[in-house]
C-alpha cells in the first residue's frame, strides 16, 4: 500500500532544480547499471536454465552455450529465507583499484580461465569491479514448494510492467535451430524484417534473443561473445523517467524506436561511463531517431535500459504499471553502483525522489532503495563495495533485503 500511495504523488522537477552535488572522477565509471533483477520460485531450476540445462536423454549443455551466462556469485541467507544468485557473461573485464588513489584502471583479466568460486569474497570482489551488466536472480523460499503461487511476469494484465530481457547473438538463425532442437517453445521466430525470436524462461519472462548488427558500428567479421542487451519497462510519462534517469543517473539516449504500426516507442538508454569504455571514439553518437543510432544500438557490447511507452497512457491519471514488489511479485529492481550513496540520495531528494530505504536501514545497509515515476524500485550502491555485511534486520526490512 505504501508503494502505491507513493508512487501516486508523481512529484518530479523536470526543469531548473536539478544541480549535481558532486564532483565525478572521469576516471570511475559511475553511475553504471550494474545489474536487473528478477525474482524465481526455484533458483536452482533458473540457474540451470541460464547457465546449464541438461537434457535427461542427451545431456547436453545447451543454455550455457547459447547466452553465455555463469555464475559470479552466490549468496544463501537461511535466517532470511532467501538466496541470490548474480550470472554474467565470460567476458573477462575488471577493474583494479590503484594503491592509495582514487583512480581504477580497466585491463583484461587473463590470470585466470573462470571466475572466482561462487560464495566466496573473492568471488564478491569480482562481482563489484566488474563493469558489465548482469543478472541477478532472487529466490523467495517459502515460494518453492508454493504450486498455486505464480511469478508475475510483467507481460500479463492486470499485472503489466517488467517487459523481460534481450540479448544479442552473432547468428540469430542458429540459436533458433538450437532451440527447435532441445524442445524449447518459441513465442516468436525471426522474420526477413525483424531478426529477433522471443522466447520465455522458467518463470515465464520473456527473454528476446536479437541479431546483432554488422557494418558501420559492427563486429566487422569479429566474433563477439553473447552480449547481455536490454531490459524492458514499460512506462506511463517518457517525460518524467526519462528526467529521472538521464538527469540523475547520467544516462545517454542512444536510440529512440517508433513502432511502424503500434503507438508504442521505445527509448534505449545507457550509463555514459559503460558506454565510453565500449566505444569512446564513436562520440559525437547519431541523433537518438537516426536509423544509424539504431545500428550502434544493436552493434554495442553494453547492456541499455530500455523504457517502452504506450501511447495516451501520460494523460490518463490514475494509470498504472504493476513493479513487480507487491503481491503477484517479479521483476525486482535495477541496480546502479555509484561514487558516493549518502550525496546521490541528497540529489534524488532534492528532485522529489521518494526514498524506500535508506542507506544503514535493513538487512543491505551499504545500499539504498528509491523509486523511479512508475513505482519501479531502482537500488543504489557504491562501486567496489567491499564491506558486504548483512543483517538480521526486522520483517519489513526482510521485505527490502528481498527485493
């Protein structure tokens, strides 16, 4: 109840009150969305689906091969009946800090062929210098053995709002030929006009798998590993979240899409350090509506918020999405790792961000939670957090920590 009534008051300054607190080192790349998260009924069943899923007649180890997901870290909190599981790609990029600076530079991890063991420090550490996006999936315990209880995936009415995750692959055709051939059901296969087929994970998110993009901001015959692309809401006033998150999470419009029949658009956005990494000699970028924005769009190895708007929805005042943090629950949050908690919730209040938990509250002290126009949750946390402590806390915080 709370989080709608919040959400209700709408009070976003989208003009001359916002005045960045702080000074940002070119040399930190923050703010950078760190990673999207999803809540499952059973983690282990999810984790096989995105890292490995056997075939009881073959055996084989297909979903690790077609998304190239891994798992980084793993973290089982029994006093607080849930467990995380955060998967990425195995690109190797990381970040090491300089002794006694404040500068971290970015090189290729090649001591190793794997990532740290899930669960351990080491493991944490690696997770929190990584400058990629990745995926957190979040298991409510009580809800395993739950058979009547549903995961709300954000794409069935009453419940809209989280529209899933994409990818991009060198070969569309030849992930959807792996696919026919290990059974999974296919929402929607490529067409000589659009290169995508859309499937669902266990727990009925949709997951868009799309061809990347060839030519001018291309690969140029260089194979790219799987790339982690976008995640999807869907919002009610472009207006007000794209204010909320180019003004204060620094995010740049790549790509502005306009559906060739639908009124629906789609605004792609990305954090300005992740994409001056990818490619920083690319800038000045293509105005937003150019079909050139829309090639480097599916050419970037970066992943990018993508905020999908239904036409009319801006005017209607009692609409709204479903975040996925009241009952059915979902869709979790985003996260974005940034330089200092403490002055980034100064701004967000100073912009009349509603505040759903503090810095010090709960069982995650080191992290905040606010919440976008849409009600979506949206966390907050400082790059290369090393003290990750967590604590028993209260049965509200619990609800927090769970998101």
């Amino acid at each position: 109840m709370m989080i709608r009534r919040a959400a209700s008051q709408r009070r976003w300054n989208t003009g001359g009150r916002f005045q960045v607190k702080y000074e940002k080192d070119p040399n930190i790349p923050v703010p950078m969305m760190h990673c999207v998260a999803l809540r499952v009924k059973d983690l282990d069943r999810s984790m096989r689906f995105w890292q490995d899923v056997k075939d009881l007649d073959r055996s084989m180890r297909f979903w690790q091969d077609v998304f190239g997901l891994e798992v980084l870290h793993y973290v089982k909190v029994v006093s607080l009946n849930f467990s995380i599981a955060y998967l990425g790609p195995r690109v190797r990029l990381r970040y090491e800090p300089v002794r006694g600076k404040s500068i971290v530079n970015l090189r290729k991890d090649t001591s190793r062929d794997a990532a740290p063991q899930p669960g351990t420090m080491d493991a944490h550490d690696y997770l929190f210098h990584n400058h990629t996006t990745v995926l957190k999936l979040i298991e409510l315990h009580h809800l395993r053995y739950d058979h009547k209880y549903k995961i709300s995936s954000g794409n069935e009415s009453p419940h809209l709002g989280f529209g899933g995750v994409g990818f991009l692959v060198d070969n569309v055709d030849s992930v959807c030929r792996d696919l026919h051939l290990n059974k999974v059901e296919i929402l929607a296969e490529p067409t000589q006009n659009d290169a995508s087929l859309l499937i669902q994970d266990l727990n009925g998110y949709a997951v868009r798998v799309t061809q990347r993009e060839g030519g001018l901001y291309g690969p140029q015959n260089q194979k790219l590993p799987i790339t982690f692309h976008t995640c999807r809401l869907r919002i009610r006033d472009p207006v007000h979240s794209l204010f909320f998150y180019q003004k204060l999470f620094d995010m740049h419009l790549l790509c502005v899409s306009k559906h060739p029949t639908l009124p629906i658009t789609r605004y792609y956005l990305c954090t300005r350090s992740q994409l001056s990494i990818d490619q920083p000699s690319l800038a000045p970028y293509p105005p937003p509506e150019s079909p050139e924005a829309a090639i480097l769009l599916n050419s970037l190895k970066i992943s990018f918020l993508e905020l999908q708007h239904h036409h009319g929805t801006e005017t209607q005042e009692d609409f709204s999405y479903h975040s996925g943090n009241t009952p059915p629950v979902g869709f979790a949050h985003v996260s974005f790792m940034v330089e200092d908690v403490d002055e980034t919730i100064k701004t967000m209040l100073d912009a009349g961000v509603y505040i759903i938990k503090n810095k010090g509250e709960g069982a995650f002290p080191q992290s905040a939670y606010i919440m976008d126009p849409d009600g979506y949750w949206v966390e907050i946390y400082v790059r290369c957090m090393r003290d990750f402590v967590i604590t028993e806390g209260t049965s509200a915080e619990r609800d927090t920590a769970r998101g």
